[in-house]
C-alpha cells in the first residue's frame, strides 16, 4: 500500500457507504448509504442506548459509539464529500447531547446552512428554542 493510499484511508471511513442491517438514526431510511463517523457519544453501561445508536465499543463503565446518518440527513460536501453537519443533524445531536464526530466537514462551511442556522437562532427555533 502507497503512502498516499494510507493517507487517503481514513478520509475515505468517513464517506457515505452502503450498510447491510443499519439505519439512519435521524430518518430511519435503511435504503440509502450511511456516514458513520459524523455523531458521537459515550454512555454508562448503566443506562439504555438511545433508539438508532450504534455501539463502537465498551469499557469497564461506559459503552462509546456512533449514530449513523444518511445521505438525505448530512449531504456529502461539495468540496471534499465528507458529510455535513445539517441543520437536521445538530438538532439532533442537541436533543440527545451527542458531539459532531471527526467525520463531519467543518471546514467547508455552506453558506445556505449558515443562514438557515442565523434565521433560526434569531426566532428561536429548532435547536435554539431553549437558548
């Protein structure tokens, strides 16, 4: 494997890509492909994992995982084709108190979701409803 190879591995974990048996956690469409590295958390064993979270792994006391998003949800970047954080996925990752993930584009803002998000914040709706 060529150094630029290895380089482009891990850009290449965070695209959208098919998967057998999973869903997307915020639509629940099975039929389009995921990203699975965009929303993240880390739980206690203790409690029960929310509906469409997908456990990466476990340690003594707490359970870390991803919850998958589709295509629709966090559209690929045109830029660079990592998912973006869609005004859809941080209100999600609100409501449950999940963190963007590596795999998320935030270097490539998009100017529509900028606004979305500015006119949201202003009236106070979506995810800035309690702000």
């Amino acid at each position: 494997m060529t150094s630029e190879a290895i380089a482009q591995q891990p850009h290449q974990e965070f695209m959208h890509r098919e998967s057998d048996g999973c869903s997307c956690a915020i639509c629940g469409t099975t039929a389009r492909p995921l990203a699975f590295h965009v929303l993240q958390q880390s739980y206690s064993r203790d409690n029960a994992e929310p509906k469409g979270f997908m456990v990466l792994s476990m340690s003594v006391d707490a359970v870390h995982g991803v919850f998958p998003v589709c295509d629709r949800c966090a559209p690929a970047c045109s830029t660079c084709g990592r998912p973006l954080a869609s005004e859809r996925v941080l209100e999600f990752a609100t409501a449950l108190g999940a963190n963007l993930g590596d795999g998320a584009c935030q270097q490539h803002a998009q100017l529509g979701d900028r606004l979305k998000a500015a006119f949201k914040r202003t009236f106070k709706l979506g995810r800035f409803k309690n702000a």
